[in-house]
C-alpha cells in the first residue's frame, strides 16, 4: 500500500525536477515594439538567419536556437555570450556555418546584434 503512494509522489517530484532544470527566459520583444535600429537588423535576420536559427523559441533548426542567446552565459559553441564572439561566429562562420563577412555590412552586422539582444 505505501509503494502505491510513494510512486505517484515520486513522479511528481521528479517532473517538479526536470521542469526546473530548464530556465524559463522573458519572451523576445515583439516585432512591433522593435526601434529602428533593432527593426533593421530584424529585416538582416528574416534575410539571411531564419532559415537555420529560430529566434523566438528554444530548439534547434539546423543551427542553435538564438532566443534568450545573451541571457545566457556562454553560447552553445562554449564561447563566451558577447558582442564579439557572436560577431567572429557570424562574419567567419563556425563549424557548419557559413561565414557571412562577404554578404553584410558592418552597419548591418550592428543592427542585427541590436535585434539578437531584444531575444
């Protein structure tokens, strides 16, 4: 009789556990409250980020989520999470992705920085 009890107990505490594992972060801003700035460097992720990053939820597409990116501690590469390294990772690539240097400006590169920070 008391392992009848203890079980469901067991099962509440161990999904108590496993909800807790996962810090849950304040959803991204929204597209319409973005400034100017943040808005163009929107424009820079739609064009040439979202078909492998989500932005506004966890999980991976066929890269890293990027939600909550500079909440975080460290990147998902170990790299510290800061302007710089996520700077080097888009102009030079990392891994499998390609390097973007070639493609966007320095004042786009800074308008999507802006737009990562509201995730």
């Amino acid at each position: 009789m008391i392992r009848k009890q203890i079980f469901p107990l067991a099962l509440i505490a161990a999904a108590a556990l496993l909800a807790g594992c996962k810090p849950s972060y304040p959803p991204a801003k929204p597209v319409s409250q973005l400034n100017p700035r943040e808005f163009r460097g929107y424009q820079v992720y739609q064009q040439d980020c979202a078909s492998c990053h989500y932005a506004d939820h966890t999980g991976d597409l066929h890269g890293p989520s990027l939600f909550a990116m500079y909440q975080k501690k460290y990147l998902p590469s170990g790299a510290p999470a800061n302007d710089d390294r996520v700077s080097a990772t888009i102009m030079d690539g990392h891994g499998i992705m390609p390097g973007f240097g070639n493609q966007i400006s320095r004042q786009q590169l800074q308008n999507l920085l802006a737009y990562l920070h509201t995730l």
